[in-house]
C-alpha cells in the first residue's frame, strides 16, 4: 500500500479549453455539484449551492474576485468563499490545479465544521438570524453534538447580552430543552431551534449586561449572604443582590442553598410579578442542570434584577379586597414551623388530595389556608402540598370556560406555572421560605375563581373504542383550526382512557406545540404539564393535566407558522433538496 500524497486528492473536473470558452461551467464531481470559474488565469471550484438556500452559483455574476449570487444577492470572495452577508454562510471551495489542459479539484474536506457552526450559531444569535440558527442546531445534531451544547451556547448568550437579565428568551430556551426527550428525533433541533430564537429575539437591540465581580476573598458565610440578599432586594436593590449572588457561588456553597437563597427573596413578597420571578429562578436552576453549575455566576446573578424591581401583591387590590389575603396568608405562615413539627412523624402518609382539591378550588380563602396547613399537620411534605396545589392550578385550565375573555387564559397558566415552578424547587430544596409559595398559589386559584364560571366539563371516559393513531390524527386536524379547545382535550382524554401509548401522545403535542409560531405561555403551558403529568402517569390526575395542555395549546392555535416556515426551509437545505426549483 502506498501513502497518499497531496496530489492523489485531486480529480479531473472539466477540460480547461471548456472552461476557457464560456468563463463558468457547471460539474458534477465525486458526488459534489460545482461551480468553476475563470477569472484572469486563475481557476476557482465552489459548492454550486449558495450556502444561504441553495440557489446554483454558477447562475451568479463575478466582478472583481467576487461572486453575487442572484438569488437575495450575497456576496462570496471566490478565493476563500468568505460571505460579506451574514445571513448566508461561508461557500465551500476547493483548491484546483491546471494539469494537461484539464482543471483538477481537491475535494477533501477542510477545517473543523462543529467549530463553524457552533460560531455561526453565535452569529445568529448575534444578529437575531432565525435561518442562520436553524441551520447550525441541524447541522449539529445531525452530525452527532450533543443537544446541551448548542442550549449551552444560547444560555450564556442570553445572560449577557441582555441587560434586563433572565426573561421570557431563555425560559423558553429551557422550556424547549426540557421538552427534547418527549420529542420525535426529527422535532428536537426544531424545538431548539425555538428556543435559541427566542433568546436572540430577546436580546436583539438590548445593551448587554455587565456581571458584578464577587467580593474580595470573603469570608462571610452562607446565612450572612443569604440575609443580606433578601434585605437588598427588600429595598430593590438588584446591585446589592447581584453581588450576594455571585459572592455565594464563588465561596462554593452547595446547589441547594443557592436555590434555598434565591426562592426565599422570590417569595418574601406575595406571588410577585405574577409568579415570573420564581417560575424565573426554577428555570435558571433547571438550565443549569442541563449546562453544568460551573456557569452559576452569569447564569444565577441574572435573576436578581427580577427580584428587585417585581410588583408585590400586597401592593395590589384583588389580594387585599374584599378580602384580605395578605393578612390571611401572614397568619398562616406563622403557623408554619408548628404544623410542619406536627406532622414530621407522620411523613409519607398523606392520601388526602383528593379531599383537599374542592377545598382549593373552593370561595374560602381562610378555609384554604387551613387546609394546607391542616395537610401539613397530617405529613404531607413540602413538595407534595406544592404538587397538589399545581393539581388544583391545571384542574382551572382544564376547567377554562371558552366563554371568558381570551387573555384570562393567561391568568389561569400564570397560576398554574408558578405552582408547577414552586413544585420543582421544593423537590430540588425543602425550604420553609419557598414553602410560602404554596400558599399563594392557592390563593391565586381562590382569586381565579371566576374563570370557571360556568366550569367546563371534565372529559370522561365515554368507552368509545377508536384507534390511538387514529386520534392523534384528529388531534393534528384539529389544531388546525381555531378554538377546537374541548374538542382537542376531549380528543386527548379519549386516547389516555382507551390506552393509547403515552410516548406518541407527548411527542405529537409537543410538535404541535412547535409548529406554532412561538407563544411564550403556550411554550409554559406543555411544559408544566409535561413536567405534572410525569408525577402522576397512568391516574386520572394526569389525564386532567393534559387535557389542560391540550386545551390551552388548542386556544392558541393555529398560529400563521411563520417561523416552521423558516425552519422548514433549513430542514429542506439539510436534505439537499432545491428550494428555487419549486413552483
Ligand atoms: S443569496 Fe444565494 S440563495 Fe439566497
């Protein structure tokens, strides 16, 4: 066997007499569609696809060393392929060698294309480029990179270069990597694709932020932090906060008392901002999860300027008249420590949800606060009177009468959200602090009472036997027209009761969740239910929890799918099809 050398990689491609007379031809080479141009004495080979959608660059004019291409006219410099339009990538071209009056082409492959595309994924982050994106995260799960880097990427983006810090962008970056494993193999770039857009979306046009430096060698300990913390954000300063923040991951204190940290100013005041700053800090937690807790400190500090500048609903009428809920809440939480010492020995025996739920979804607000402190009494833990209170959050969406005004949808998921996120920091933390999120999202259910006036009914099973593909189908058509809200629940009820496999039923709501346009509470909603009904497979408490989802994404589609277009687009490019030769 002999070695290869550098000639052996090239291959004939044209006769140079052929290329002399028309100055461009188009070739097949070796599988490869190319482009050869002629300009001066110098020969130039190019993918004949312009890597921006495709379009034969042989159809394209060249001008002093650069090729435009005809389609939306990027611009490549012939000799490296470098585009000077960021929308469209970097052409391939290859080296070529006059031999014998033939052109010769070396196809081998250069450079290190995860690195290209985890940089032009950057790029589109950079300049909000949705085509860009798509293409890179296919390209990347494609070729075998692990999803948590691409969401890496777009978390570190996100919590720099938007000086608000954490917002809706990277809770849906984190809603949609959490989605991934529910998704078909084909949805899960796509449901990237979502969330990296959403969080270049959001930081397009913002200045960026400049994270604070922990303290010089401190030594001051966990608690001090802690307490200086909640004080900072006590008089909304987020400076302050953010410096506690990033002093107590730098001093290296565990996970759970960072998250211990956080919820305790996320809830020292009621149900603030409606639940976002906790739901917020649960997701920010989640992310890092996914991307490693050595990104703590821009990740975590982002947080604070939430905590500091959120309304307070001890502010707000609805929760201080007629009633005062406050008051009712300050109460109960005084009894804290004494129910929870109460019903310590009793831990792992409460059965009581199913009695506990009227009460919640109940007109009696002093009533409420008595029933949870009444469960604690009898051993139910943190987490699962949080999970109980999320049950009762999903059953108000189930509920949801299409008769009330469209946004109270969002009044009902707001809900259900921060329950389902005071859930997931209580099963990560047991803190007595976050704990009072319990509470507030009940009294958030009392106050969303209304919107289940009249309740719209629960789906039963009907003992109609129709097959699972067959109602996912109906589910698919559905969606497809507006406000199929029971319909899409009942749809979904019937496939749980009659057996239908629960792994085709996820992946299908997931991807109908994305081929809508992104809805920031839509893109909630299903993943809360997802992340419920995970607690309670198989019972009909689940059922009722995604026939909520089901019916909040029926709600809120369909969407113009604008953004499917686009992503279709990069999909068709990833296939080798031709986008320009459609009719
Ligand atoms: S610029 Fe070439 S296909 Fe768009």
């Amino acid at each position: 066997m002999t070695a290869k050398t550098e000639a052996d990689a090239f291959v004939r491609a044209a006769s140079l007499e052929d290329l002399q007379a028309s100055r461009r031809l188009a070739v097949r080479v070796g599988g490869h569609s190319l482009a050869l141009f002629l300009e001066g004495e110098k020969v130039h080979a190019v993918d004949n696809r312009c890597p921006h959608m495709g379009f034969p660059l042989d159809r394209g004019t060249v001008n002093d060393g650069l090729l435009t291409c005809h389609w939306h006219h990027a611009r490549f410099d012939l000799e490296s392929g470098g585009t000077f339009d960021q929308f469209a990538d970097d052409a391939l071209v290859f080296p070529t060698q006059i031999r014998n009056g033939d052109v010769w082409v070396d196809l081998t492959p250069r450079g290190d294309w995860k690195e290209y595309r985890r940089g032009r994924l950057e790029d589109g982050l950079e300049r909000n480029i949705s085509l860009v994106m798509a293409k890179s995260v296919i390209a990347l799960l494609d070729g075998g990179e692990d999803p948590s880097v691409p969401f890496r990427d777009g978390l570190l983006f996100g919590v720099r270069y938007r000086r608000g810090g954490w917002g809706q962008g990277l809770t849906m970056h984190t809603c949609m990597m959490r989605l991934l494993g529910h998704l078909s193999p084909e949805d899960r770039p796509r449901a990237l694709y979502h969330g990296l857009s959403a969080v270049a979306r959001d930081s397009d046009g913002a200045p960026p932020r400049f994270i604070l430096s922990p303290l010089p060698d401190t030594t001051v300990d966990a608690p001090t932090l802690k307490r200086w913390f909640q004080r900072f954000v006590e008089v909304r300063d987020a400076e302050g906060a953010e410096r506690c923040i990033v002093s107590a991951v730098r001093s290296g204190v565990d996970h759970r008392t960072l998250a211990d940290m956080l919820f305790s100013a996320a809830t020292d005041h009621r149900y603030i901002d409606i639940g976002h700053p906790l739901d917020f800090t649960n997701k920010a937690l989640e992310a890092l999860d996914v991307a490693g807790w050595g990104h703590a400190e821009p990740v975590l500090s982002s947080l604070a300027s939430g905590y500091a500048n959120a309304d307070r609903m001890e502010e707000s009428n609805s929760w201080r008249n007629p009633t005062d809920l406050v008051d009712i809440l300050e109460g109960a939480f005084e009894e804290l420590p004494h129910a929870l010492d109460e019903g310590r020995g009793r831990r792992g025996e409460w059965t009581g949800r199913k009695a506990l739920i009227p009460v919640l979804l109940g007109e009696d607000p002093q009533a409420i606060a008595d029933a949870l402190l009444g469960a604690l009494r009898r051993g139910a833990t943190e987490a699962e009177l949080a999970g109980d209170v999320a049950y009762a959050a999903a059953l108000r969406i189930a509920h949801f009468h299409t008769s009330n005004e469209f946004g109270d949808w969002d009044t009902a998921l707001h809900t259900f959200t921060f329950a389902n996120a005071v859930q997931g920091g209580l099963r990560r933390v047991s803190s007595t602090e976050l704990l009072r999120g319990v509470f507030d999202a009940a009294m958030s259910i009392y106050l969303d009472r209304f919107l289940n006036v009249p309740p719209a009914r629960l789906p039963r099973p009907d003992g109609e036997n129709r097959r699972p593909e067959e109602l996912l189908e109906e589910l698919k058509a559905l969606l497809d027209r507006q406000q199929r809200v029971n319909e899409a629940g009942d749809t979904v009820a019937r496939y749980l009761y009659g057996g239908g496999d629960l792994g085709p039923l996820l992946s299908t709501l997931g991807g109908l969740l994305l081929r809508e346009d992104r809805n920031f509470h839509t893109i909630q909603a299903v993943e809360a239910a997802f992340q419920q009904y995970s607690m309670s497979i198989g019972t009909p408490e689940g059922v009722h929890v995604l026939v909520a989802a089901a019916r909040y994404l029926a709600a809120h589609a369909p969407t113009v799918r604008s953004q499917g277009q686009t992503y279709g687009i990069a999909r068709r490019l990833s296939r080798g099809e031709m986008i320009h030769e459609e009719g």
